[in-house]
C-alpha cells in the first residue's frame, strides 16, 4: 500500500516543470566556461535535449525559450519540431542585458531612444509568443547604478511603470507579464526591481495580466522565501517560480541540492494557498549546469521538485492545525518536520512504474545512451548566453 492517498497521487501526476533552454547551453562563470561534450548547436537540439527529460520523467512538458539566445528564423517551425517531440514551447524570456545600449539601463533609461528600442524588443517577444502559443512573457531587467548619487531613484520607477505599460498594453487576452525581481547584480548599490514589493507594486498597477516572478535563488541570505510565496499567494500575484538553489548569492544550483528543507517549506506553501497544479503559477527552473551534464542535471532537478511536493503533501493539516490552535508548539513542528523527513522516494519509484516510467530515471537516461549518441553527433556546441 503506498504512503500517498488517491487524492495526492493525482495531484503529483498533474505536476508540471518548465524547462529553460539555456540549461542546455554551456554556462560558466566569470572565470570559465567549461564544455560539454554533445552540447547543443542550436535551439532545436536544445529542446531535443529537453524532450528527453520528459520522456523519462511526465514531468517537464514546456520550454522556456531566451530571445535572443534562442532566435530562429520559424517559430512556427521550431513549435512543430517540439510538438513533435511531444514537448510545448512555453515562457518567453526577454533580454536587454547584453547589448551596449543598456549599459544605463533600458526600460528606465534617461534617454527615450534606448527606452523605445528596449520596449521594441519586448513588443517582438509578444509577436514570438503568438507563434510559439506561449501564454507567459518574463521580464527580469539588469537594471540599476553602482554608486550612491549615479542614477535617480525616482526617475527610473516613473519610467519603468511607463514602459512596462506600453509592454502590457500590448499583450492578448490570454497572455501574461510576469516581472521578476532580484536583489543585486549586475548592479551593485541599486536595482530598479530588487524585491517582491517593488516587483508587486509595479505589476498591480499594470492590471491583472502582471504578475510577479518569483526566483528562489534572488534573495539576500537568510530571507524567509516562504512567507514572500504566502504573501503572494494571498494576493493572487504570484505569476510563476524560477527554482535553482543557492549557497551564496545567484548561484543557479541544482533547485533542492542547497537546502532540501527551504524547498519543502516552499512547496509547503504552495499547497497551503492552493498554488499546487493552479494554472496561474507557472513552475520554472532557471538553472545553469557548469560542471555537471545537462540532461540528467535537469532530470535530478525535477525529481528533486517532485521528492519535495510529495513529502510536503504528506503534512497532516489537521493534526498541524490542531496544534496549531492549542499553542502546542513542539507537537506542530513535530507534525512539520515528520512529513520532511518521510522518505518517499521508494514510494515514488513505485508510482512511476505502474504508470510505464522508469521507477530510476536517473539510471534510464544514463543507459539510454543518449550523452554519447549526442557526444558523437553533435560538434562545437554553443554557450548557454552567458558571456555568449
Ligand atoms: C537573472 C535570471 C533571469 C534571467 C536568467 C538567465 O539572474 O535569473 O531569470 O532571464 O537569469
Ligand atoms: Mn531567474
Ligand atoms: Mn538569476
């Protein structure tokens, strides 16, 4: 009899995690890029690669795909080639933070001529997604000064809500914006969006397609992501996760490999305020694999969402409410920590196997053969943006 009751059982197989193409891509850090072997040339090996993690997980239906990194000349051609591949494409991901004209900003900048053409940029996403079918446009800007007295302040949140009006104004009735916020870097001493409230303010007084992107690996050490997930749940304005781990600052780690207990509180949360499967929160990865292969990088990390989701479905709420409720304070976080620490890996293993997927798929990919088969075929593969 498996741990899980019917009703936790559906909730898991209804689990989907978007894929970013640039996990596929090479990625380095400022001091170097390592290669791998088989890495993809092209947006459509990038999401062939992408197939594979969904063929051996059902839990990575969509692609998020970077523009420009992942500009091709038929995104109608690139749309049959993942359909036909049983995979969809999904979030577009906007870019002004690798062209020379943003070096002072681009949907803030002081002068109109950079703001029109960053504004431009995002109007031609929104042309992708009409292409791609993609619902979500993602906005995360590299925004910000260095020094106390470089930038004004309150300039730049009087044009970025201008700009970003113009952005939305332009989006169709099923589309989204989602605008995600970061603490620091690239810039040092400002960011024009560095938190969940800016990003909340700048969204609610857009309208109701504006959202706000929440990316795990954004917040200064220590800050309780849980609550901003809560918070926002609660005003309906989480639009959609970017889930990566971190030791340090944006390390882009594998999501769950940091801290496993951050992951479970988070997803915790989520099902609280019945985040879990709502088709308004969009579940992302945005990683990058330096030094570990893509493909079964991308695998672990959506078994790591998936390990996390079950354990977290098997808090007792009752039996946590009721402790709750009474001030029992070691009983509720005995209730807590009891699913944290259920192993339901054996569980889950089963599970997969009685719906025709491998109970391992770390260890399926790994004998399909695949990294070799890509390692002979493909030669001089690209870098994932980064440095690009
Ligand atoms: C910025 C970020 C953002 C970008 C991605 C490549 O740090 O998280 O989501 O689009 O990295
Ligand atoms: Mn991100
Ligand atoms: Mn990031």
């Amino acid at each position: 009899m498996s741990i899980f009751s019917a009703d936790q059982l559906a909730q898991l197989e209804q689990q989907a995690i978007e894929l970013p193409s640039w996990a596929f891509g090479n990625s380095g850090t400022r001091f170097k890029v390592f290669a791998t072997p088989g890495t993809p040339r092209d947006p459509y090996e990038k999401i062939a690669d992408a197939a594979q993690v969904q063929k051996f997980t059902a839990l990575a239906p969509t692609v998020a795909l970077h523009i420009p990194w992942d500009k091709v000349d038929s995104y109608d051609d690139l749309r049959a080639h993942a359909e036909g591949l049983g995979v969809q494409l999904g979030t577009i991901n906007s870019n002004t933070f690798q062209d020379d004209d943003y070096k002072f900003g681009a949907l803030t900048h002081e002068d109109a001529a950079v703001r029109r053409k960053a504004i431009d940029h995002h109007l031609e996403c929104i042309d992708v997604m009409h292409a791609t079918g993609s619902r979500d446009l993602k906005i995360w800007l590299a925004e910000g000064s260095n020094y106390p007295g470089q930038a004004d302040l309150r300039g730049r949140q009087d044009r970025l809500h201008e700009s970003l009006a113009e952005i939305y104004a332009r989006l169709g009735d099923e589309q989204r914006l989602v605008l995600e916020y970061k603490f620091f870097e690239p810039a040092f001493y400002h960011t024009d969006v560095p938190d969940w409230g800016t990003s909340y303010a700048q969204v609610a007084a857009l309208g109701d397609k504006a959202m706000v992107c929440l990316d795990t690996g954004h917040h200064a050490p220590g800050t309780n992501i849980e609550f901003i997930v809560m918070q926002l749940l609660r005003l309906g304005k989480l639009g959609s996760f970017d889930f990566n781990s971190r030791f340090y600052a944006d390390d882009d780690l594998i999501v769950g490999a940091a801290d496993p207990f951050q992951l479970f509180r988070i997803l915790y949360e989520v099902i609280r305020g019945g985040g879990l499967n709502n088709p308004d929160v969009a579940f992302m990865l945005d990683q990058c694999h330096n030094v570990e292969d893509k493909v079964p990088g991308q695998i672990r990390s959506v078994l790591n969402v998936q390990e996390m989701t079950a354990r977290a479905l098997l808090v007792d709420g009752a039996a946590l409410a009721a402790a709750q409720r009474s001030g029992d304070v070691l009983e509720a976080n005995r209730v807590f920590m009891d699913a944290f620490y259920t192993d339901v890996r054996p569980a889950l293993a089963e599970w997969r196997e009685s719906r025709g997927l491998p109970a391992d798929p770390m260890k399926a990919f790994a004998e399909s053969g695949y990294l070799a088969q890509i390692a002979a075929d493909r030669v001089g593969g690209v870098q994932a943006g980064w440095g690009a």
